[in-house]
C-alpha cells in the first residue's frame, strides 16, 4: 500500500460539507455507529471547535467537531476515513483542537462511545478517563415488544433506540440483539 501524506488539519468551511459527510459516513460504516448516517452536518452549538483533516488532492480524511456548553466541551463527531486509519489522523486533529478550546471557558472535555475497541483504545490513548457507561438499545423486527405501547392508529412499534442504566445489561441483551455499552469518557482542559 503506498504510503500517504500527512493531511493538513485546518478550519472547517461550509463548502467542506460533502467531503464531511463522506468522511463520517465511510467511517461510521465499519463501527457500531452503522445506521448514524446524517444527510447534513449539524450546526454545531456556539462557541465550537470544528476542524477537518485534507489530504493533498482535496479530499477531507479526518473530522473533528467540538461544541461548547458553559464549562464542558463534548466531541460531537470525531471520524477517519478507513483508507487513512491508523495514521494518527484522529491524534492530529485532537493536538490542533486543544488549545483552540482555551478561551471558550471549557474545564472538561468529553466524549461519548461505544464498544469500538479502537475507539475505546484511542480515547484512554490520548488522556480521556471513562466516567461513566450506560446501555443504548435498540429494538427491532423480530425482537420481544412486550409492554411496548403506541399511539391510537399506530401498529406496533418497528424500530426504536432507547436508553437503559448498565445494571440492567443482562436482561437487555437477553432480550433484544442490538445492545451496546455507551461509555463517557473525560478529559481536563487548561491543567
């Protein structure tokens, strides 16, 4: 495989949009983040962090948006095109994005995962702490939806993505096929 050069990691512009959203799209493809496929980047909250990663032909290989909300930073979207991961990519983003956070009053950095083990991997990798885990579940054909209720004229439900605390994993897994343990992972800012 010949070997690429580094990207140069810069400021997010809005005519970076569809590379952004190939970037996430091919990334996410191959993680438990399968089905969260976003036909537009989101607005990010105010004051943010938004940084992309370009290969020399133009083409956007790594993603980094950061919002800002009173003393707390969380990573919205961090991804790596599969061509180019494991080439510190992600890292590089990170290194940019740090000081940049300094005057928006953040104190804490977070970031919220799944069992990726090379997101997990990456995340202690670069300083983050996990803080706390609780289950994302997903419900779908096939699986029991006992005690699930709709509104008048709706049929029973189809698909549906909710929140359940980590203690109850074994009954969730024994009851529905996709569940995945969602970690939080934090970071201090300005130490």
């Amino acid at each position: 495989m010949p070997a690429h050069p580094a990207p140069t990691i810069r400021a997010y512009s809005p005519a970076d949009e569809p590379g952004w959203i190939r970037c996430r799209a091919l990334s996410f493809l191959g993680s438990q983040y399968f089905d969260d496929v976003l036909p537009r980047r989101p607005d990010p909250a105010e004051p943010s962090v938004a940084l992309v990663a370009e290969d020399p032909d133009g083409t956007i290989v790594g993603i980094l948006d950061i919002g800002v909300e009173g003393g707390l930073a969380t990573i919205d979207t961090v991804a790596v095109h599969p061509d180019h991961q494991g080439r510190r990519v992600a890292t590089a983003l990170l290194e940019v994005a740090l000081p940049l956070l300094a005057g928006t009053g953040a104190t804490e950095l977070d970031a919220w995962t799944r069992e990726d083990p090379a997101a997990n991997a990456w995340y202690r990798r670069v300083g983050f702490v996990e803080e706390t885990r609780y289950l994302h579940v997903f419900v779908s054909e096939g699986d029991d939806t006992t005690g699930f209720t709709t509104p008048d004229g709706l049929g029973r439900p189809v698909l549906a993505f909710l929140h359940a605390p980590i203690e109850r994993e074994a009954e969730m897994r024994a009851r529905f096929r996709r569940v995945h343990v969602c970690r939080r992972y934090v970071q201090p800012l300005g130490a």
